[in-house]
C-alpha cells in the first residue's frame, strides 16, 4: 500500500535553494553562503551554511558511541561526504520518520516569503511540555528520535536576536497545531502534547534580504512564519496519520 503525498517539496526553493531528495534524507543546499540558527547536533547554533540536512536515523542504538562515527555529529558528519559539502559550513537534524512523510508549504505575505519542510515522525514521542521526563542524559546516552522536525527559510535577513525570538514563534505555531489537532501525549495521553520531546528546527535566512528586528506574531513577519510553520506541521500530523505502517 502507498500514500500520494500530495505536500512534496519542489525541486527549488523560491527563497533560494536547491533541494536533494534521498530515501533517508533531504538536503538543501545553497549557491552562496546563508547563515542559520540550527538545534542540530552538526554545528547546531549560529552558523554560516552552504547545506543543512534532515537524516532519517534508520537503525536503533542505546548510545551515540554506537552510532557510525562514535557521535550524533560525527554520524551526520560522514552523511554529507557524498554530497561533496564542506562540513564545516553546514548543519543536520535527526529525525525516525521516512522522507516520504515529508511536507513542504510556503506562504507569502505582501513582499515576504516564508518557506517550511517538515517531517511527522511522532506516534513515539509525543510530549507536554512540564509533564515528566523518561530519561537523564549521562554517558552517552541517546534517546531514539521519533521528531518532528522543522526546516525554515526566508527571504527577509534577521538580526541574531531576532532569530533567537524566531524559535518562540515557531514553537508557538507548532504548539497550535498539536493543540488543534487534539494529539495526545504518549507519556500521559489525558494530556495535549505540546510537540514531540525529540523536535528540531533549523532556520535559515537570506543576509542579502532586508534586515528585520521583529518576528513577534504582532509583525507582519511574525504571522507569515507563524502560518507557514502552522499549516507545515498540521500538513506533517495528516500525513504521518494516513501514512501506512
């Protein structure tokens, strides 16, 4: 049985960006240098990019010594090589969900774009935010991502703490959506999730776009990333329910 998903990312961002679809990964990559604030583990942070990836991690481990590289980066690492990047300019989340859960939306609002791809991989790890823990990070330990992860680009350039904010927006949306769609925490189910406990994001700007110092959900910037990132991870919710096991 095979699902038509009929959210599937371009070959081209119209923010700028070319995307590489694999089996076990989208990469997105740039013909100048953007720069991105990631929650990777492959130069997570702020950081100058020429490709940032979404890998499906497709085998089990305890431990990230067990992972190929003897680390989350190092793993991520080995899978740009192929791609002929160089390492030190790009950044990667984790995710368990197929590629083929992956859904794209744009939303543009008068001369601002906002682009997102997100994977719904979450039947394992939903979670309320403040509702308990399953774990302690000590020696290694690596918790098994199910992950909704969350690619953002723009065509507008933020300040550093503009994009800092940016992630409380992006949150917010997320959160929204979860709400809205009544998906129930794995750990509790009487409770909402508030996203998954494994989610990332990477956001990526354009620094030749005009500079913006606002992305609260009052500014117009805000509402279009708010939007974007909302109907992605509803997209994302949809998917993942009718894709088959």
């Amino acid at each position: 049985m095979s699902y038509n998903n009929p959210y599937m990312a371009p070959s081209e961002l119209a923010t700028g960006g070319y995307i590489n679809y694999e089996p076990s990964a989208i990469t997105v990559t740039f013909m100048d240098v953007h720069y991105s604030l990631s929650t990777g583990q492959l130069n997570g942070g702020f950081h100058h990019t020429l490709g940032i990836r979404n890998q499906q991690l497709t085998f089990m481990v305890n431990t990230e010594k067990e992972l190929p590289g003897g680390s989350a980066a190092e793993y991520l690492s080995m899978e740009f090589q192929h791609l002929d990047l160089p390492i030190h300019f790009c950044t990667a989340l984790m995710t368990s969900a197929t590629m083929e859960r992956h859904v794209y939306t744009k939303i543009e609002q008068d001369d601002t774009i906002v682009e997102t791809i997100v994977t719904g991989g979450f039947e394992c790890t939903t979670q309320r935010a403040g509702t308990g823990y399953h774990y302690v990070e000590k020696d290694g330990e690596f918790h098994q991502p199910g992950t909704l992860n969350i690619l953002v680009f723009t065509n507008k350039a933020l300040t550093d703490g503009a994009m800092t904010k940016a992630l409380i927006t992006i949150t917010e949306a997320k959160t929204a959506a979860f709400q809205d769609a009544q998906v129930a925490s794995t750990m509790n189910p009487v409770h909402v999730a508030t996203g998954t406990a494994t989610d990332g994001i990477i956001l990526t700007i354009d620094t030749n776009g005009e500079i913006l110092t606002d992305v609260g959900t009052f500014s117009l910037f805000g509402d279009t990333l708010a939007k974007a990132v909302y109907i992605g991870v509803q997209r994302a919710l949809e998917v993942s329910k009718n894709f088959p096991n």
